[in-house]
C-alpha cells in the first residue's frame, strides 16, 4: 500500500484539522460556562440543561445533523436570519461542518471541564468570596486556572472526535469536495467508487493515527497538569 497520498487526499486531511480546530475553537468557550454551571449552579431547569448538554451523545448522529438543518438550515429560525441579514450561510460549507462537529463533541468537552470543577475544594472558592471576590474575578482567577487540566484534555479530545465525525457533518453539510470532505467522508466516498480500496485503507491509516495521537496527547497533558496543581 503506497502512502503518497493524491491532492484530493491531501485536501481531506487538511480540512479534516481545520475542522477539527474551528469546531474546538467554537465550542470551547461555550462548554467551559456550561461545565461551571452544570458544576457550580443551582438554579430551576438545571437538569434539563445537563440533558439537553448531552443529548448528542445518545442521538444518532444523523438525527443532530437534521435538527441542525431545521435549525441552521436556510428554512430554520437562526440559519434564515443568519442569512438575510448577514448573508451567512452554514448549510453545505466548510463553517457548516465545523458546527456539526462541535454539537457532536461539545458534551466531550463539558464532561471533562465538568470533572474538573468538581474536583476544586470549595473552601478555596468560599475563601475569595468572603475576601470579595466577585462572581467573574472568582471564575477567572480560580475556577479556571484549577480546572485547566480538564479544559486541555476535553479540547483535544473533542478534537480527535470531530476528525471523526460522519453522520451530522455528512446529513449537515454534505460531502462537497475541498469544501466538506473530511476524513471520515473521503473513505466513505472512496468505498463507494470501484477500486477505492487502497484510498480508504490510507486514508483510515491516517484516521486512526490522529485519533491515537490526540488520545495520548489529552492523557499525557492531563497528567502533567494535574501534577502540577498538586493532584
């Protein structure tokens, strides 16, 4: 089997890790406030949040892809604001893939984060309030930092699972060459063509090396940083 890889080849695997990242980049933000309240908060419809949070992980996959098109879709509430009056579309484009991505990993990220906040000795917390620390100065400069190996290893595990990511990616946002072809869509695409075979077996070779690599990578970072914040 011959590891020189074709251009279209080389393509999937650069949008599979810009997909990847932007999924990440996107969702990031969004679970570290929700793995706090999930954690910290006591307020009504809690659990529903904690549901909602992780429902993508017991959908299939192609059922969050159709909610998304219902959703973001050029018909859906958000995606037909989005466009008439910014003229962004999400359905069928790269952006498009990358959201898929990250509802699909999102509950990876706040599981891990969420670990980690309970983890922090709440006399530390209670400490800061009494010396008047207010709600933000205690999240950014205790929850946070304490809660950083979790934040490392739920981002490089949701990466590794975005370069994954088949059913939303394909339902959402199609399988278009050079725009949102990632790995996993490029050996379905190459299984389906006659003679294919040794294009998916390269291209699954590369799959399960990244998938391994961000795997180990997420392990060793959460034990040095855990090791670091004495833990």
């Amino acid at each position: 089997m011959s590891l020189v890889f074709s251009p279209d080849e080389w393509m999937a695997i650069r949008l599979s890790l810009t997909v990847a990242a932007r999924a990440v980049a996107f969702g990031l933000p969004l679970a570290c406030l929700i793995a706090v309240l999930l954690a910290r908060g006591r307020f009504p419809g809690r659990a529903l949040l904690d549901v909602i949070v992780h429902l993508p992980l017991v959908l299939p996959p192609v059922v969050v892809g159709w909610l998304l098109l219902l959703v973001f879709g050029l018909r859906g509430p958000i995606g037909a604001a989005l466009h008439d009056w910014f003229g962004i579309r999400l359905v069928f484009t790269t952006a498009g893939a990358a959201l898929a991505c990250a509802t699909m990993s999102f509950p990876l990220m706040v599981r891990a984060i969420r670990l980690s906040v309970d983890a922090i000795d709440p006399g530390l917390i209670d400490a800061a309030r009494t010396l008047g620390a207010g709600t933000w100065d205690r999240l950014i400069t205790i929850v946070l930092p304490l809660a950083l190996p979790g934040i490392v290893v739920g981002a490089v595990v949701a990466f590794a699972a975005s370069l994954g990511e088949f059913g939303a990616v394909i339902t959402f946002a199609a399988n278009i060459p050079g725009q949102t072809q990632t790995l996993p869509l490029a050996i379905y695409a190459a299984l389906q063509t006659p003679d294919g075979d040794a294009v998916a077996a390269r291209l699954s070779l590369v799959s399960v090396t990244l998938a391994v690599t961000g795997l180990l990578i997420s392990e060793y970072l959460g034990r040095r940083l855990r090791a670091r914040l004495g833990r």
